[in-house]
C-alpha cells in the first residue's frame, strides 16, 4: 500500500459518540458502531444486525482486523451493490483479479462518474496510463505502477502492474474534478488486505474518532483529493 504523505462529514455529531451501556456490548463496540451511524455508512448493519454480526468478538474491544471483518462481511453479502450501505472496495493478497476487473468494480461503486475505463494515452512520445470517465481523466501516479521486462527465448515480453491505491487515487482525482463530496479511504486492514471505504469529509472525520482508516486524515488528504482550506463541516 502506498505511505499516506500529503491522503476528510459531521462534527456536530460529537454527542453521537458517547457511549451507552446496553447489555454485553464492549463500550469501543457502541463507539464505533456510533461512528458508523453518524457518518451515515451501513446503515442497515448499524439499525438491524451490528450485535448478530460481531458474535463473540462484542464483549471485546474492537481491534482493526474485527472491525475489517465486521464492514467487509456486511459489504460483500447482505449490503452487497446496494450504494444506500456503503461505497466500498476490497483486495486480498493470493486472489487473482486484473485491474480491468478492479475498474469494474470502482464503477459500480460510483455509478455517478458513468462508464469508467483504464487506458493508456498518448502525449508526444509519452505514454501514460489514466481512468477515463466520459470527458474526463485522471493519471494513475506512475509510483504506483511497475514495469517488468521478461525475455522467452529470442522474444521480449514487458508485463505492467498497478497498484490498487493506484486504482483508487485516480478515481478520487474523478470524483474531485465531477464535484462529488465523497472519496474513497484506506480502512485499517491487515498487510494482506485492501480495503476501501468512500465517505464525505465530516463522515471521514467522525470515522477517524475510532481509528478507522489506515493513517491520520492530514496524511489521506492529497490521496483524497480533497482541497487544503475545505472547512469541516459544523
């Protein structure tokens, strides 16, 4: 994963995150399941199947690999492609997947930005690679691509990878440059997973409240895309 240097909606909701003592729940549990409302993400989660879902994982505080399990579970099974849960994405090590197929499902995790596609585009003798929407595009940062060149006998073969962050920058540049509030963050995951969430500024923050992402939102703001002087949300 990329190092977050210069990569944030609800502050009013402040009250939202103290604590009430209900049953068996771990009180870092009413926390962030608190956060969770207040930024408006998984929704139904949070109002019908929180306490079902973390099973034995309740009585105990959360940790990032628990609350990973608790989103990820939640995104890709009841709340999967429903954008009323969540705008979310997630990658694991040892699963084969293109990034023609990644692209595929940044697309239908914003279907605002209409028909998302990955191509390479020519600029005198420079080729780079960019996400195009309809007229509009956004380079993938050339840190996170690499190049390979293989030989196979008398034939040469170059063989390019990109990285997810890579993937996930370049929609936020899409999603800045459309206007659109939300931008995907990097959730705090295990070094073997991805994981991406896409929230407004004031959800960001509120998230952050129960270390939610995988670096401080100062260090998420140029991966964001989100401008230096927008003020939080009151």
């Amino acid at each position: 994963m990329t190092s977050y240097s210069p990569r944030k909606s609800r502050i009013s909701a402040i009250h939202e995150l103290a604590p009430r003592r209900e049953g068996p729940l771990h009180v870092g549990w009413q926390r962030v399941r608190a956060a969770l409302r207040g930024a408006g993400v998984v929704p139904g989660l949070v109002s019908r199947s929180f306490h079902a879902r973390l099973g034995p994982h309740a009585r105990l505080c959360p940790t990032p690999e628990a609350m990973l399990e608790l989103v990820d579970g939640y995104l890709l099974g009841e709340g999967l492609g429903r954008t009323s849960e969540g705008r979310y994405l997630s990658h694991r090590d040892g699963v084969r997947e293109s990034a023609r197929r990644i692209v595929a499902r940044l697309r239908a995790a914003v279907p605002e930005l209409g028909m998302l596609t990955l191509a390479d585009e020519s600029a005198g003798s420079r080729t780079r690679l960019v996400l195009r929407a309809v007229g509009v595009c956004a380079p993938v940062p050339t840190e996170e691509i690499e190049v390979e060149r293989l030989e196979v006998g008398q034939t040469r073969y170059v063989q390019r990878t990109v990285t997810v962050d890579g993937l996930v920058e370049a929609t936020n540049e899409l999603l800045a440059v459309r206007g659109l509030p939300f931008r995907f963050l990097p959730l705090s995951t295990p070094d073997d997973v991805d994981a991406y969430l896409a929230v407004d500024r004031a959800g960001a923050e509120i998230l952050e409240q129960v270390r939610f992402w995988a670096a401080p939102l100062d260090e998420l703001r140029a991966f964001a895309r989100w401008p230096e002087d927008t003020a939080a949300v009151a």
